[in-house]
C-alpha cells in the first residue's frame, strides 16, 4: 500500500507482469492527527496494510450500504497504526457505550466514523482503534452484524417474504442478503425460517 500527498502522480512501476491498483482519493482536507503522514509518498508494508488493502477491495466487489462505514473504518484503523505506540488503558472507556448506543438507534441512517467520533467526543482514528480493541470489530462491521441480527429477529417473527426483510434490513436484494446471512450463521434465511418460525409467532411488520 502507498500514500501520495495530494497532487503526487501515480507513475509506479510494477515490473513486466504489471499489477491490478486499487486506488483510494480523499475529498478535501481531513485532518487525522498525522499532519507528516502524506507529505511525501509512503510505504506500508505492515501485516495490517496488506489487510486493509484486502478488505477494501473486498468492500468494493461486495458493496452493501454499510460499505462506506467499513471502508472508512479500515482506513482509520490504518492510521491507528502508524501512530507512536503509547500506553493505553485495558478499561472499557465510557464513551463506546455511548458510539454503540448511537449506532444502534440509527441502525438503518447512514452514518460516518466522523460522525460516531464526534457523537463519542473522540478522535476516529481513537475510535476506530477502540472499536477494535474492544469489540474485536469496526464500527461499520458492528452495522452489519446487527443488521443481520434484526433481519434473522425478523425471519423467525413475522411472515414479510424475504425479499421485503433484505429490503428493509438495507441489503440490496435477497440474494445479498442470502450470502451475508449464510456467512454469518451457517444457513440460508430460508432455511433458519422453515427450522425456527411458527404461524403463531408471527407478526404482521
């Protein structure tokens, strides 16, 4: 993975056999903490670059509205990475609570890692950093998890038809809900209903 300064051009070389770019622009002038980070090209050649670089084009082929959540939270726990290591508590601060809270009273908004940090009163690239210490995930994952958790709630207690739950639950269509679900839980939505639903328990949202 490699950084550019804005206005740096993209003239690398990859030898004969070439190489496929994923090329990633920010907009206007985020400040991250890092004000040295892009003032010339840089290098990661970090475990979590080749990670990250993975992930986000992962994101891009599988794009579902949490994406942009996720790939922003990728790029932050980048940067968590690349800040001078410093002593950091083991306690679970007061405000992830309060990031978790927000997210999931507007599960189905969209929202942005700045966002979450600025609800928080924290920097993204703490948040993103905490999230993972803690969590063991990304802010925009935690979406998608509960996302698939509400949709699953939905399966087994109403009898909306599939198709309208991925709908509902911000899938793009049953198919891609169908491969998130199976991802997660090992089973088809159509199967973990015909296995857990009852008439008696539906109901009619």
């Amino acid at each position: 993975m490699i950084g550019k300064p804005p206005g740096e051009p993209h003239a690398n070389a990859y030898g004969a056999a070439g190489a496929r770019c994923l090329l990633v622009e920010l907009k206007g002038e985020p400040s991250f903490g890092l004000p040295a980070l892009f003032t010339e090209p840089v290098v990661f050649e970090s475990e979590l670059a080749t990670a990250a670089s993975l992930g986000l084009e992962r994101e891009l082929r599988l794009a579902d509205p949490a994406t942009p959540l996720v790939a922003e939270g990728i790029f932050f726990e980048l940067m968590a990475s690349l800040e001078i290591p410093s002593r950091l508590s083991s306690a679970r601060p007061g405000w992830l609570d309060r990031a978790i809270a927000l997210i999931e009273d507007r599960l189905f908004e969209p929202l942005s890692v700045a966002e979450i940090a600025r609800e928080a009163g924290v920097h993204p690239v703490h948040l993103a950093r905490e999230f993972r210490r803690h969590l063991h995930l990304s802010p925009g994952e935690l979406v998608r998890l509960q996302r698939l958790a509400w949709a699953r709630d939905r399966l087994r207690r109403s009898s909306l038809p599939v198709a309208a739950i991925a709908a509902a639950a911000g899938f793009s269509d049953q198919s891609h809900l169908t491969r998130r679900f199976r991802a997660r839980y090992g089973i088809s939505p159509s199967v973990y209903r015909r296995r857990t639903a009852t008439p008696e328990t539906f109901q009619p949202f």
